[in-house]
C-alpha cells in the first residue's frame, strides 16, 4: 500500500465502507508512515467536527458537504504531492 492509495481510501476507511483485508492495509500503512497518519488524524478530526456540529442541530450532515470537502482535500494533496 502506497501513500497515494491510503489517503485515496482514508475516507471510505473513516466512513467503515472497507472490508477487512483494506481495512488492515491502511492500518498498517497509517502506523508505518506519519505523512499519512497526520492526514488521516486531520480527517478524522474533520469529520468528527462536522458530525458534531450538524448533530447539535439535529440535523444530518448532507452528502454534497462530504462530497465538496472530499474534493478539496484530494485537490490539496494531488497539488501538494506535485510540489514536491
């Protein structure tokens, strides 16, 4: 597993829409590789946020805000791998 595949996956792994063999790949690689766990940790974080601060609402968090963060974020880390 490459870091390019973990960050690709990190949010279906966030989401538990992994099986359990892509699911201990991406725990193995997050525990290897700090680049990828800091990003993981940032999501993870992200989401939690956002699931709590929609649930003070009482209202669910609409797909389309999962969806545009997402895409930003894979922008980000596509653009931020280019630099390097």
């Amino acid at each position: 597993m490459n870091c390019h595949k973990s960050i690709d996956e990190v949010y279906r792994f966030l989401d538990g829409e992994l099986g359990s063999v892509r699911r201990s790949r991406i725990e193995w690689h997050l525990r290897k590789c700090d680049g990828c766990h800091d990003a993981y940790a940032f999501e993870e974080r992200l989401l939690l946020l956002v699931k709590r601060s929609c649930s003070a609402e009482n209202t669910e968090v609409p797909p389309e805000l999962f969806d545009r963060l997402r895409a930003l974020i894979h922008q980000e880390t596509t653009e931020g791998a280019s630099d390097e």
